[in-house]
C-alpha cells in the first residue's frame, strides 16, 4: 500500500489559486457545511491512518494553518509514529507557529509558484486574490523554517503565466531539500471553469523543467505531469472520506469513522507502482534529534544480541530484548522456545499478547536499545535497523556457538519460521528492507564492534 497520506482537514483558504485542485466546494454544498471535521473526529481520522500502516501523514487543505487545533493534531500524529508534514501558502506561518510545532512536525512545503507579484494575483495565488506574498517575505519563511530544523519543500505549479518564468534565483537561496514541480491539472468539480486560461500544454511544462534543470545539484527537482499526478497519491478529504483522482474527477470513499480505514481505503483506486515511479518513496524521516530508541532486527545468528548490549554500553542506553520475554513466557508454560513459536504460529494471539506488553514497555522509555524483530512495527519514532548475515555464514555461527534449534536444520528455516509467524499474526514481513532506517550486511565487517562503530557513524552521519 502507498505509505504516505495527504490529509486535506480544512476546505477553508484565504487565497484563490484559479487552478485550485482541492477547493472541495462539492464536499461543502453537500455534506460538511463548514468544510471541516470537528477536532474529535479529525483526531481519530488520524489515528485510524496510523493503525492501518501509512507512515507519513500531510495536513493540506484548503489552508490548514487556519485550523486552530492543527498543531494538537500535529502531535498526536507525531505520536502516533508518523513523519509528519504540512502543505501552506506560507500567509500564516508565525513564528509562534514555528515555535511551538517544532518536535512534532518534519517537513513544511510551501506552496510558491512564481516570484512575481503579477503573476501571483493573475493566478489568484494571492491573500483574498489580491495580496501576493513578496520575494523578500518567502525568502525569510525558508530561512526560518530551516533554522527552526524544518526539512524545507517547495510546491511549484506550472501553468501557462508561468512557465516561461525563471525561478531559479529563489530556489538557490532557498535550497529546498525538495522542489515538487507540477502541471497544472484540470479536475472535474474542483476547478472547472477557473483553469482553462491557465492549461500548459506538456511541452511548455517540460521548458519549465529544462529551464531549471541546471539546480539539479542544489535541490532535488521533482517534476509531476498530470499523468503522474492523476491516481498515485493517498489521499482524504475534509469530511474523512479517502478519495482518489484516477479518472480526472474525486471518487470518494464511505467515511473513515463509519465504516473503519480499512475498509474505505478499499474503496478507492491508488495506483502503488505510479507512487513509486514519481519519487512519493524517500528518505523522509528528517530527524533533528539523536534517536532516544534504537530496534535491531535481523537474522538468525546476525549478531542482534550482541550488537545490542555493546551499542548499550557505547551510548550508556539500557538494553531490552523481546528474547528475554518469549524465554521467560516458554519457561512459565514448560515449552522450548521453539515449542513456543510452534504454538504461536496455531494461535497468533498468544503472541499478540507479548508484543503488546514488551511495545507498551518500550514506547513509555527512552535511551533505549531494543533487540526485537518485530521494532518497526511497534516501535514508535524509533531508529530500525536490520541485521544481515548469507545462510551459510550463520549456520556456521550457530555451529560454533553450539546453539540448538532443535526442528531447524538452518538458519534459513528458521528464519522462514519468524517470517511466517508475523505475516500470520500481522501481515508484514520482516525482511523487507523498506521497514528499516538502516540495513547492515554483517560479512561486511570483522567485529560486533564495528559494526556498532558503523551505526553510530550511521546516526550521526544522519543529524
Ligand atoms: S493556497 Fe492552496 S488551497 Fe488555497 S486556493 Fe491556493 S492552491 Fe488552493
């Protein structure tokens, strides 16, 4: 599944952009007058979205710095594991806001499309229409939200008052670490009407690209044709219905309160290969601090453990590991640990029982290095790392170490078995590097010492 989120929580805006693709007057003349959710039932949209799975989340609107309890949801979405990023016109964005949502919220991408005052008020990116946002005034909101330790986004919308025009000069000052380049994009219901004057034929988008391909090195340019835009993002609309765009009009699901997330997220068509082939996967965790919780997980006879208690030591963190528990939990009912993964695999709540309390555990402390597969999952706003070692090598260790796996002739097979039993129990697989901040191959390196050497040259490479 796409595993970022946009979350359109509030229709109302102060500006007019004619092109405009989410105005949401649909929604509004139908079934949510004010255009926005209560706070209650915005807060469990958002928790909804964190239990199925999505990992990003993105408040847009209309413009979702007028929604006074943004910053309340902001943090409970922080809370709840996500990355978190907000999409403004940047009208808003006080210091006070700056300020006060700053370690709960990653990324802020400003919506900037042209540096000209004309040609703003010409495509109603402009205060009430009328008042544009200056050149002087957007350089000082990139300078803020930088020095704030914001990861910085630019939104451009390419159409046909722009596209001629060179924006380079601002995006060199700004640096974005990404500039999202869009064609203006013609949605039934949302812009009919207001967009016509305002169509780019593709050549003229891809001028615009062109013209600025030389800042390659100084941002990363993403550019977005309506094709690419049009079924490839996750999307949710102010009433908490997802929605997609796939056939150039919004198809809306059954709200996410009444029938569950799951269930309407079934209900409309995201295209996941589309996602990925226009860049919506990076590296978008924009971490300011040094990780106060750090998972190993890994194969068999990678080292986890060991690894674990020097990395502990190295950062005078407490080690904690899931092993320790399954042991303790296999003892009080006469089992092997393998007899007790064998019961596991037949009744998966056993199991969901024990990662309930060792997570609880985990989430309510810091400085914490916790050796525990299934840490991705569970573990919120923590660093996840994935410990590799070739079969061989590890039926080797295991070997040497005379370690038992009774029923398991290899490492493989009883990697096979960890995997099987959390696909049972929670449907995702372990092994995906997609689930890690980092992947190490232990052959790599002679010692557990350098590979804890590696990690923390990893973490503070990252700050
Ligand atoms: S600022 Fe954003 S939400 Fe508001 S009118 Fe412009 S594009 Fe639409």
């Amino acid at each position: 599944m796409i595993p970022s989120v946009n979350f359109h929580l509030w229709e109302p805006c102060n500006m007019r952009c004619k092109f405009c693709f989410a105005t949401f007057q649909d929604v509004k003349q139908t079934i949510l007058p004010k255009g926005h959710l209560p706070k209650e039932q915005a807060i469990e949209v958002v928790l909804q979205l964190a239990e199925i799975g999505f990992e990003k989340i993105t408040f847009a609107g209309g413009e979702p710095t007028l929604c006074p309890w943004l910053p309340e949801l902001i943090k409970i979405a922080k809370d709840a594991g996500f990355t978190t990023m907000i999409v403004t016109n940047g009208s808003k964005l006080t210091d006070e806001f700056l300020i006060a949502n700053k370690n709960y919220l990653d990324w802020i991408a400003l919506s900037i499309d042209s540096i000209n005052p004309e040609t703003n008020i010409e495509m109603g990116r402009a205060v009430t229409g009328r008042t544009p946002l200056t050149f002087d005034y957007y350089k000082m909101l990139a300078d803020k939200i930088k020095n704030f330790g914001y990861g910085l986004k630019i939104n451009t919308v390419v159409t046909s008052k722009n596209f001629t025009e060179d924006l380079s000069s601002f995006i060199k000052y700004a640096q974005p670490k990404r500039w999202k380049i869009f064609q203006v994009l013609p949605i039934q219901g949302q812009n009919t009407g207001k967009i016509d004057s305002l169509i780019v034929s593709p050549n003229g988008f891809f001028q615009f690209i062109e013209n600025h391909s030389k800042l390659d090195g100084i941002t990363n340019i993403i550019p977005e044709s309506n094709a690419d835009m049009k079924g490839s993002y996750a999307m949710v609309d102010p009433a908490g219905r997802f929605y997609d765009n796939a056939q150039g009009k919004h198809n809306y699901s059954r709200p996410i309160i009444e029938i569950g997330a799951r269930l309407a997220l079934q209900q409309v068509n995201y295209d996941f290969e589309k996602f990925i082939e226009r860049g919506g996967v990076y590296d978008w965790k924009n971490r300011k601090v040094f990780p106060t919780k750090i998972t190993l997980s890994g194969y068999v006879a990678s080292g986890k453990t060991t690894v674990g208690k020097l990395l502990a030591n190295k950062l005078n963190y407490n080690f904690i590991s899931i092993g320790d528990k399954t042991r303790k939990a296999a003892e009080s009912k006469g089992l092997t640990i393998v007899q007790y993964q064998e019961l596991c695999l037949s009744d998966p709540e056993i199991d969901k029982h024990l990662d309930n309390e060792f997570s609880t555990e985990c989430n309510n402390t810091d400085n914490l290095i916790i050796d525990y597969r299934l840490g991705f999952k569970f573990v919120k706003n923590g660093f996840h790392i994935f410990l590799k070692i070739s079969d061989n090598s590890a039926t080797e260790r295991i070997k040497q170490a005379n370690r038992k796996f009774e029923s398991y002739e290899t490492a493989s097979q009883r990697n096979e078995s960890f995997k099987n039993q959390f696909l049972n129990a929670y449907g995702v697989d372990y092994t995906m590097p997609k689930n890690y901040d980092l992947v190490i191959e232990v052959e790599q390196f002679k010692s557990a010492d350098e590979v804890v050497e590696f990690i923390i040259y990893e973490l503070n490479k990252m700050l």
